[in-house]
C-alpha cells in the first residue's frame, strides 16, 4: 500500500512532457526580438532614362462657364497654362511656361501673334484709368519672353522686348517698339511707328519704314518655327513609352 502511494505521489510531482514541451515554446516566444522588416532595395534607373515630371499639371482649367478657347492651327507648348476667359486665335503661338489668367477678365491673342517663354498675362476687374480691363494682343504681335502684361491693350504689328512690364490700361499702337526691360506705367500710351524703352518707358525716335516692315515678318517666321514642335507633341503625348519602358525594367508585364 505505501508503495503505490510513493509511485502515485512521484508521478504527480514529476511535469508532464507536454507541458514541459508548451512552457519552453512559450518562454523563448516572450524572449525573442520582433523580426525587422526586410529592407527592399529600390532598382536603380538606367542611366539613359528621362527623368519625367509626373505632376499631372493641367493646360486647361475651366473656371466656372469659362473654357479657354484654342484654334486648331494655333501652338500652345504642353507647359502652358490657360485659365478662364483666355482665347488663342489661328497661326498664333504661346511658348514654354507662359500663363494666361483669365480668372478676372478677357485675354486674347490675335492671329499670328506670339507669346514667348516664361510671360504672365493677366487681366483684372476693372482698370483704375477708366480704360478697358480686358488684355488684348493684337494681330502680328511679339511678346519677349519673361514679359508681364496686365490689363493692356497692344495693337497690330508691335514687338514688346523682353522682360518688359505693362500696367493697366497702357495702350501701343500699330507698328511700335518697346525695348527689353521697359515698363510702361498705367495710362500710358505709345504712339504709332515710334520706339520706346527705359523705367518708366519714354520716346526714344521715330522707327523707319524698313524697321515697321520687319515688324510682322518677325511674327511670321515665329508661327512657322512652331511648325516643327508640331510633329514632336502628339495628342496624348509620348511619356507612355517611359512608362512602358520603367514598367519593364521592374519586371513588370505591359
């Protein structure tokens, strides 16, 4: 009898391998580290790729009933923005990174007429000369690049140099010039056929007949330039085909 009692007591005091087996398992669970997330390495471009901006920047913004309108022959580079009530008339071009504002009032850029790289057309409410506050840039007209026009007004055959300035309701008459970095003030008008330049813009002679003749063919030799960006700018662009060609360089099916 108190030798099965001895077999009895020592088997209840001897664990049992399972739980022997479950409590191990457990304490090196509660002492192991957390696995670190493995580091993925991106792949690194090629050498050859272009570096595409994918921003999404829009061309064309509608602002409320407002849609820019753009003629068929007209070039508008893909960096352009037009906004509101902006209209681009045949034959004429807006170069890279220009931005029409037509948020406020009236643009317009007549036929042939070119806007260069980098300018600013605006138009506000109303003009403080009592002058129209829509901007209008006539026919055969030439707008140097990095320029900022707001609320004027530039009649047919004139060249506005670069990097010049004109404030509301200035008006240039037919067959003017207005030298690099000019500004003219609000109010001020430049008459037909002369040459002004300076801050503020002042009369500085009289343009001659071969001059004010130059004046549209520089115009025209810029529409035909535009030409040949034509065929390089397809409708829905061509950065599909980086695209494809990252898409492959990761493995990926197209």
């Amino acid at each position: 009898m108190a030798t099965s009692i001895a077999r009895f007591s020592r088997r209840a005091l001897t664990p049992n391998p399972i739980r022997r087996f479950f409590a191990t398992s457990a304490a090196l669970a509660a002492n192991a580290e957390a696995p670190k997330p493995k580091l993925t390495v991106s792949p690194s471009p090629s050498p050859d790729r272009v570096k595409w901006d994918y921003r999404g920047q829009r061309q064309i913004i509608p602002l409320g009933q407002w849609l820019p309108k753009v003629a068929v022959d007209a070039y508008v580079a893909p960096n352009v923005v037009l906004a509101g009530q902006v209209t681009v008339w045949d034959g004429s071009t807006v170069w890279n990174g220009a931005v029409l504002r037509g948020d406020l009032n009236k643009i317009t850029l007549g036929f042939c007429a070119n806007v260069q790289e980098r300018c600013v057309v605006h138009a506000a409410w109303s003009s403080p000369t009592g002058l129209p506050a829509e901007t209008l840039i006539d026919r055969y007209v030439t707008v140097g690049a990095y320029s900022l026009l707001r609320s004027c007004t530039i009649e047919p055959e004139c060249i506005i140099g670069q990097h010049s300035i004109l404030m509301e309701g200035s008006l240039v008459e037919t067959r003017s010039i207005l030298e690099a970095g000019s500004v003219v003030p609000p109010g001020r008008r430049i008459p037909s056929g002369e040459l002004w330049g300076g801050n503020p813009a002042r009369f500085i002679r009289t343009l001659t007949n071969e001059e004010t003749l130059e004046i549209p063919k520089l115009a025209v030799a810029i529409n035909h330039l535009s030409g040949d960006y034509f065929s390089e700018f397809l409708p829905y662009s061509t950065v599909y085909l980086e695209v494809e060609k990252f898409k492959k360089s990761l493995g990926i099916a197209v």
